[in-house]
C-alpha cells in the first residue's frame, strides 16, 4: 500500500529532509526513491532530489518503496550474560541463536537470523538491550561515526561512589590515549549508578569505573536511543517496529 501524508509545515521543506524528520526513512533512502520514480506530489512524480514540498500539499511513496522499508529486518533482544553479541569463540553462544520462533514475543515473523549482525556492543558479560539488522540505513544512524543516538545503562558497582568518582565518570577520563564525551552518570541507589553514553568504545564503563576504583558488577543496557527494553522477558526477542525505526531516524 502507498504511503501519502500532507505537508503541514509553515514554510517549503526538501522532501528528503521532511521524510527523516516524519521518520519514514533516510535523506538517502529518500533520494534512492526519487531517483526510481517512486515519489509523488500532488500526482506529479518527483524527479529533482533537491524538489520542495509547499504547505498544503501531498506526497505519496508508492508501495514498492514501503516494500523496501518493510524487507530490512531489526531484532530487539534482552541478551542474557554469558551471550556474546557476534563471532564467538569455542563454547560461546551468539546472540542470533537465540531468534528463534520460541523465543519471539508477539508476531515472530520469519526472518534469516544469520543474515542479522549486532548494533553496537554488548560484551558478553552485559546484559539487556541488544539489536540485531541488516538494515544498514539504521545502523549508521546509531553506530556511525556521526551518530547522536544515546545508550542508556543501569550498573551495580562495588567501591566507594564518591563525589570526585561521579565527576571524574561524567567528565575527566580517559581512554586509549582519547577524552571521553561527557557522560550522564547518576547514583541512583546504594551501590548503584545510571549512565547515559554518546558513544560505544569496547567495555567502555567497565573501564570508566576501573579507572576511579570501582568494580562492575552487573551491567544492564535499558534503552538506546528512543527503543526502550521495556518489560521484554530476558533471552527473549521481538521484531523492531516502523515506528521505533523512524523514531531512530529521526533521532539521528
């Protein structure tokens, strides 16, 4: 089925810059479909990917472009620890093993499981949100080098949580011979702190908590981005919705 929507803006926006801030797909998606006829405005096809689209008036995708959208698949898990989230070594158990119809909360529909690769990291001894795609589109917007998309972390510590601690977590450390961005990092709770992080270096608040005399002792991902971990059941999976995509896109 074809997608149209009327333009509600003040003033004329390019199509490809009102279609990632509607959340439907990318600037560059949107332009691939301009450039194979499928956009329309008003029922005239767009041809120029610089076209505008003036208060008022109506674009539709054709439903070939919804397909392509609707043929990219995105798993959200809630990765037990002990799971790794890509190339495991011998005896390791990867994450894609556990999408399977069983596992799957709600409509599991078929997808090629190995087909799928990890969005970010989750090391094995981590646990909670994880995404899995093959959407390319959707993981540059979290993991490329100029995403904006936040993770957000729930971590039980052991050490003293002191105020120098918090403020050297959320400003003052360094890794690999580079500044980390300013974290959000909160005590919410006797041994217990929350992060919110702009970037995924490897076991990164593992080491951010090495470094100011802390010890990790669980480490739980609850949200990247607008995707929340919700209550999905720990092990268990659920497919990514269009929404949550375009809320990503739009977030990026």
């Amino acid at each position: 089925m074809a997608w149209t929507k009327t333009f509600a803006g003040d003033a004329p926006e390019r199509v490809n810059k009102w279609l990632a801030q509607a959340g439907v797909c990318s600037r560059r998606e949107a332009e691939a479909f301009i450039a194979d006829g499928l956009v329309f405005i008003d029922g005239d096809r767009v041809e120029d990917p610089g076209r505008k689209i003036a208060p008022g008036q109506t674009l539709t995708l054709e439903a070939a472009a919804q397909d392509t959208l609707a043929a990219r698949t995105t798993a959200v898990l809630n990765k037990p620890a002990g799971i790794v989230s890509a190339q495991p070594e011998r005896g390791q158990t990867p994450a894609v093993r556990l999408l399977t119809k069983a596992n799957a909360l709600g409509d599991a529909t078929a997808l090629n499981a190995q087909a799928l690769a990890p969005v970010g990291r989750l090391d094995q001894d981590s646990r909670g949100l994880l995404l899995l795609s093959d959407d390319g589109v959707l993981a540059k917007a979290i993991i490329g080098p100029q995403a904006k998309i936040d993770k957000e972390y729930l971590v039980r510590v052991e050490g003293a949580i002191t105020r120098r601690a918090l403020g050297l977590l959320r400003e003052g450390l360094t890794l690999d011979g580079r500044t980390l961005k300013r974290a959000e990092v909160d005590e919410i709770g006797p041994q217990r702190l929350r992060f919110v992080l702009r970037e995924g270096r490897n076991r990164q608040i593992r080491r951010m908590c090495k470094a100011v005399d802390l010890r990790v002792v669980d480490l739980l991902r609850v949200r990247i981005g607008p995707v929340r971990l919700g209550d999905l059941p720990e092990g268990r999976w659920r497919p990514l919705t269009e929404k949550e995509r375009g809320a990503i896109l739009a977030a990026a």
